[in-house]
C-alpha cells in the first residue's frame, strides 16, 4: 500500500471514532430499549436493559488502549503444522 492509502486509513478511523462517540445516547439507548421490552421476560428484561445502559451512557474517554477496540490491531497467529 503506498503513503496515499496509509493516510486515508487513518482518516476513516478518526471519522469512524468521532462518528460513534457524537451519537446521541439517548436516541441509541431507545432501540434496545423497546426491542427488550417486547423480547425478554422480565426478569431478564431488567439485566439486559442495565448492561445497555452501562455500555451507551458510559464515558469511555478514560478507558485504557488495552481495553479499547479503537486502539486494535490484528494479532499474527501461529501457523499449523
């Protein structure tokens, strides 16, 4: 790949990060919330709907490289014999 292609990588992965993080949260909370709603016994209703929450309402700035899928890089796998 040349310098060209490099660049325009990096481009989408800022506009990608910058994209997901403007999202309102509120809006994105309210889709999961009514498909649970209709899907789940209430029981897991409550379970899921509080993992949701956690994960849209969460202020991820703080989260480390190593924890993060914005920092991800692909691992070289071993070869089989």
């Amino acid at each position: 790949m040349g310098k060209g292609t490099h660049m325009g990588i990096r481009r989408v992965d800022r506009f990608i990060q910058g994209f997901f993080m403007s999202l309102d949260r509120g809006i994105l909370y309210r889709r999961p919330e009514a498909f649970v709603g209709e899907k789940y016994s209430a029981t897991e209703r409550d379970l899921v709907l509080a993992l949701c929450r956690k994960v849209v309402f969460c202020d991820w700035g703080g989260l480390p490289a190593d924890k993060s899928l914005f920092h991800w890089r692909p691992r070289s796998t071993p070869t089989s014999t």
